[in-house]
C-alpha cells in the first residue's frame, strides 16, 4: 500500500485439528521347540521385527490410505507429478524429469528436501548428467563417509532408497 493509505484489516483464522497416534504392533509366533532356545529367539526377533516395525511406518508414509495410517505423500492431494518428456522411453528416468521435479519444489522447501528412489533407478541415475558445452556434470554422486556425506546425492540433495518406492516407471518411482 501507499504511504498513508488506510487498509482493510484481517484476522487469521485457526483451525483446531487432532492428531490421534495409532499403534504399531507385531505378533511372532514360535513352537515349544523353538522357545526352548530363548536366547537364540530374543536375538532374531529383536533383529527382525524393528526392521519390519519400521518398513510399515515407511510404507504408510508413502503409501498410507489417511484411515488409521498418516495419508502417504504419493496419495495426497498436494501431489505434483512431472509427466514424462515427448518421446522419452518407457520405464526410464531422463535428466528433463529430475529437473522438472527440482524446479517444482518451493524455494522455501528445497532446504530440507530429500529425493526418494526405488533400487531400479539406481543405474539410470548414476549415468545421468547436466549437459555442458559437449561435455557434462553429473547430477548423482555417491556416498562419500569421508566428507560427511552419508547418502549418495542427486542435484546435491540426499538420495534415500526405499522399497516403497514405485517400480521403475510407475509414480513414485523416485519422488523429491
């Protein structure tokens, strides 16, 4: 507004929502004979079912209903997909993709944005490259421990592989 001018005032309005947890659970069941060798079961489960817990919280987060789970990123309504380039093959992910997709996110979010990928992408990414003159750069990088860099990095924002990622060529194949 103009210096001076008078303005119409607003007032926020709040909406009052209610997060209710849910329970994670699992059952392992076991014969006699098998309980016989306590020691040997306590460590396979306290192995596997952390694992398995923590497979189904991600699952959900990728792919959750919003009914007794959290509404997965690939089912929610603020879901941006970048469609395919103009004859670009089936079940691949080009440069023009990773791009559109960077380009897509808001500034503000791009900080904390991570890219999520399932193993079948894995090849085509790392042969991926910015072009340069008649050269290139590439866009995926490995993890490299040594420089506190514990994921490997697409356009430098941490690469995470997930089983709940799409095959390659379904949505949500590699999702930022």
């Amino acid at each position: 507004e103009g210096e001076a001018d008078s303005i119409t005032p607003t007032k926020p309005k709040f909406e009052a929502i209610n997060l209710k947890l849910s329970k994670v659970t699992a059952a392992w069941y076991a014969t006699d004979e098998i309980l016989a060798d306590a020691p040997l079961m306590q460590s396979i489960v306290s192995r596997i079912v952390p694992k398995e817990l923590a497979f189904k919280v991600d699952d959900a987060l990728v792919r959750g209903t919003g009914a007794g789970q959290p509404l997965g990123f690939l089912n929610a309504p603020a879901l941006v997909s970048v469609a395919a380039e103009t004859g670009q093959s089936a079940d691949t992910i080009v440069w023009e993709n990773v791009k559109k997709m960077y380009a897509r996110m808001p500034a503000y979010n791009r900080r904390n944005a991570v890219f999520v990928a399932n193993d079948e992408c894995l090849e085509q990414l790392m042969g991926m490259e910015m072009k340069i003159g008649t050269g290139g750069v590439a866009v995926w990088l490995p993890a490299n421990p040594a420089l506190n860099q514990p994921y490997d990095t697409l356009l430098g924002k941490p690469l995470v592989y997930a089983e709940q990622a799409s095959a390659l060529g379904d949505k949500g194949d590699l999702s930022f």
